[in-house]
C-alpha cells in the first residue's frame, strides 16, 4: 500500500482516494486518561480489517523505535453503511450492482479489494459472499461480546466469518455460533440476540458518529484525537500516534 493511499468505505463505495494530510482534533467522544484506540467501522466495510492491521504495524513501529512502549486498549464503535437493508439482508451481487452500474464493475472493485486484503494478512472471498447484510445485529453481538472481555476475539471472527467464509451475518443462528466461537455460552447469546436489547442504543450512536462528521469507515479515534479517515498505511499510525502523545504532553 502506497504511503499517498487511503482506503475507505462510504455508503456502498469503497475505494482508493489519495491520501489527504489529517488534521489532528479533538472529536466529541467519551475521553480517556490511557492510550484508548477507537475504530468506527462496519462489519461489511472490507477495508476495516485492513485498517486494523495497519493500525497494528503503525503501534509496532512505534515500539520498534523507541517512541511508546505501552499498551493500547482498543474499542470497535457501530457504524451502519446500509442502515435501510432490511433485517434479512439482499442478494449481495444484485444490490452493488445497481450502485455501481454493472456486474463487471462490482468484479473490478472486488479485486482491487482482495489484493489490498492479501497485502495485509487477510483471505477475502467475494464469490462466497451471496447477502448484502442489515449489521445492526452483528453491532449488537459485537457489544455483547465486548461487555464480556471477548472483543478481540469477536472482531475477527465477524469479518472473517463475512469476507472469508461468506457467512450473512443478518441470521440470528449465525451470530449465535460465532459468539460461541469466541467464548460466550450460547443461551446467553441467543436470549440476548432475539431480544431487542442495545438496538435503540446502536442506532443512536450510529446517528450521533454521523453527526460529528464521521461519513465513513474505518475511523480512527485516539484518546479523543481523530487520526485517520480510512485504512491509512501503517506510517501515518505511527506519525499519528506520535502527533497525540506530543501534544497530551504539552497539556500535562
């Protein structure tokens, strides 16, 4: 990935845009005294887990030399592209067809895509994928997860279970296993999905991000600071990071 690239999600469009100098600034989230890194993403934006793994290298070049050594706690934050998918999901082929004019279109994107996935660790398999996801429940079982220390474990198996496996993740049944998959005792993530608990609370947020300017994903947030729009190389991170420990320091 070119140092001049950004990757990022915006409604149905996901594509590579030249990469803009961020401004470090404040955004109106909840603060945190520790280095507090949260992604704002969505569980079918493809380029989220390529930011993520960015992310990592950037937090690695940092140690490597010699500018944080510390730990980083990491919050994944709701974001919906495609609110008004119904709660079944659409044919994935069908549905980014009619956005992007043709099949042939959407073919292109999708290998554009897989390369950039395969140049940062991750196996993305488009012919898999056969529904276009409502995510409000996947956000739902990705708090649920976190709630119970299993957030980590959660993220990737979601976007694996999406990109990789082909897995809709609007089925309820699916969700369950998953939560299964990353410790979670299955009657609890069942009783919790086929309620309605934490779906008004998703919504709002996803409003609220949106408010605050966020139109796509993934967003980066550290300690209160706004670092990166999109899946930014692994040295913006780290100039990024940089950039905020510096200032919190000026502040003390």
């Amino acid at each position: 990935m070119s140092e001049t690239e950004t990757l990022i999600c915006e409604g149905d469009t996901c594509e590579v845009r030249p990469a803009e100098p961020q401004t470090i600034k404040p955004i109106n989230l909840k603060p945190s005294p520790n280095l507090n890194i949260q992604i704002v993403s969505d569980w079918v934006c493809p380029f989220c887990p390529i930011g993520e793994a960015n992310l990592q290298k950037g937090l690695d070049l940092l140690r490597q030399n010699g500018i944080w050594n510390g730990e980083a706690s990491i919050e994944m934050l709701p974001f919906q592209l495609n609110p008004e998918v119904p709660e079944g999901g659409v044919d994935h082929l069908e549905h980014l067809s009619k956005k992007f004019g043709s099949r042939e279109r959407v073919e292109q994107m999708q290998d554009m895509i897989t390369q950039k996935a395969k140049d940062a660790g991750w196996e993305y398999r488009f012919d898999r994928v056969t529904i276009s996801p409502n995510t409000i429940n996947a956000h739902r079982l990705a708090r649920f997860a976190q709630e119970r220390g299993k957030q980590t474990e959660i993220t990737e198996l979601l976007f694996r279970a999406y990109f990789t496996e082909g897995k809709n993740l609007s089925d309820l049944d699916t969700l369950t296993e998953l939560g299964v998959q990353a410790g979670l005792d299955r009657e609890e993530v069942a009783a919790y999905l086929h309620s309605n608990q934490d779906v008004q609370d998703i919504r709002t947020f996803d409003q609220h991000i949106k408010r605050q300017g966020v139109q796509g994903v993934p967003f980066f947030i550290v300690n209160g600071y706004a670092v990166a729009n999109g899946a930014m190389p692994p040295e913006h991170f780290q100039n990024a990071i940089q950039e905020v420990l510096k200032l919190q320091e000026q502040a003390q």
